[in-house]
C-alpha cells in the first residue's frame, strides 16, 4: 500500500513538508510505503475550463498536475498539506487541486474514488488564523469525489521555519495520530476487499 503526500507550499523543506515528514514516518513504521509530491515553485496555471482533458485524458497543461495525476491511480490514499496564505490555502495547491480533480472527473479515470484522504495545514500562528478555512477548502475536493476523510485530533502545525514546527508538539502528535488512522483505515479497506465485501452500488451522477 502507499500513500501520496502532496506538499502544497513554495518551501521544499519548510513547515508544511515537516509536518507530512511526521505523518510519513508513521505510515512507514505501520507498513505503508510514502512519497512526498511537491508541487514546487514553477507557475502552475488555474483550471482554464476548456474540458480539452476530457477527450486527451489529461490535462492541457504538461506540468506537475499531470505528473501526480500518472502517480494518483496506484495510490491507496492521500494527504494534501498546505500552508496558510492569506487566510485560505496557497494559489499553488488551489490551482493544483482545481485542474487535478477536474481532469479525474472528465477523464472518467476514478483515481481518488473511495480512496482515504487527509487535509492538514501550516500557519504561523498558533491560533486559527485562516486553518479552519484552509482546511474546510481542502476537504471539499474529497467530498465531491466520494473519498473517505480521515481525521485526527486537530489539523494543524505552526511556525515560520522546519524547527519552530519541530518545538509544535501538539500539532507533531496531530500528524502521527492521523498517519496511525490513515493506516488504520487503509488495511481495514485491505481486509474487506480481501473478504469480498462488495464496493457500494453506483448510481449515474445527475447534474442539475
Ligand atoms: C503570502 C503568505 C501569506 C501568509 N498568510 C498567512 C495567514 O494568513 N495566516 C497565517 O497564520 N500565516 C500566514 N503565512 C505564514 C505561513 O502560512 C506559515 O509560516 C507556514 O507555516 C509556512 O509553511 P511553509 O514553510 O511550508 O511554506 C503566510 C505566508 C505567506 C508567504
């Protein structure tokens, strides 16, 4: 089994790719294999809604959506990291995870269809300065695509820099905890599908 972590800020290794460095660790420790995707700091376009993904089968732009969306269908499950800019997440993941779950829905390809998902979310402060809404915008690409949310005790880390995220104990502990329920889930997942439990019957999508 593997997971695909996706850091959504401009820093390699700053704090969100800490925090997604702890969950990874965690997954490793429970069997679960990891890769860390960063989206980077080359321009990365919006979704320019001309729906040429639904007949090429990717997406328009040759960039890093359509890197991670080669990897997004042998993945088992998902963690999208963003730091908090401006009180929502990064332009970069929003344009990311705009073109990414457009292009799956037009392609028909299903490659986040009931696959388990995570949000967290980096912040400079330790109060709820824009991660609550963050967090809310993350979770609607997983609730529009029929993907399982996993949770944990909260959703955040804070800092400016990789050791004020490292002197975070309670937002570390978050991360762990929602590595050990993410594990939790995909071998749960394992075991039904090994004992023929049957995916749920699915109706055609009606779209008013
Ligand atoms: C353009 C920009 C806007 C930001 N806006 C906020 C904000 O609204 N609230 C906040 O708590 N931190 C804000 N920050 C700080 C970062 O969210 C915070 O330092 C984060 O932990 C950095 O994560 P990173 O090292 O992974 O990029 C902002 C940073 C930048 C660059």
């Amino acid at each position: 089994m593997n997971v695909l972590l996706v850091n959504g800020s401009p820093h390699a290794n700053g704090c969100t790719y800490t925090a997604l460095a702890e969950v990874a660790k965690v997954l490793n420790a429970e069997g679960i294999d990891t890769q860390i995707f960063q989206i980077g700091t080359k321009p990365l376009a919006g979704c320019i809604a001309c729906r040429t993904c639904s007949t090429i089968r990717r997406c328009v732009f040759s960039d890093c959506v359509n890197d991670f969306l080669d990897l997004a269908k042998d993945a088992d499950g998902f963690i999208f990291g963003s730091p908090v800019h401006y009180a929502t997440a990064s332009g970069a993941i929003t344009s990311f995870m705009d073109r990414v779950f457009f292009a799956d829905l037009l392609t028909g390809k299903q490659s986040f269809y009931l696959k388990p998902a995570a949000a967290i979310v980096s912040a400079r402060r330790g109060g709820t300065t824009g991660t609550t809404a963050t967090f809310d915008q993350l979770n609607k690409y997983f609730t529009i695509s029929e993907m399982p949310v996993i949770s944990s005790r909260y959703w955040k880390v804070h800092g400016t820099t990789p050791e004020d995220v490292k002197k975070d104990l309670e937002g570390l502990q978050t991360m762990r905890v929602l590595a050990r329920n993410m594990a939790w889930f995909l071998k749960c997942k394992e075991a039904g599908i090994k004992a023929d439990v049957p995916f749920p019957e699915r109706e055609e999508t009606i779209l008013y």
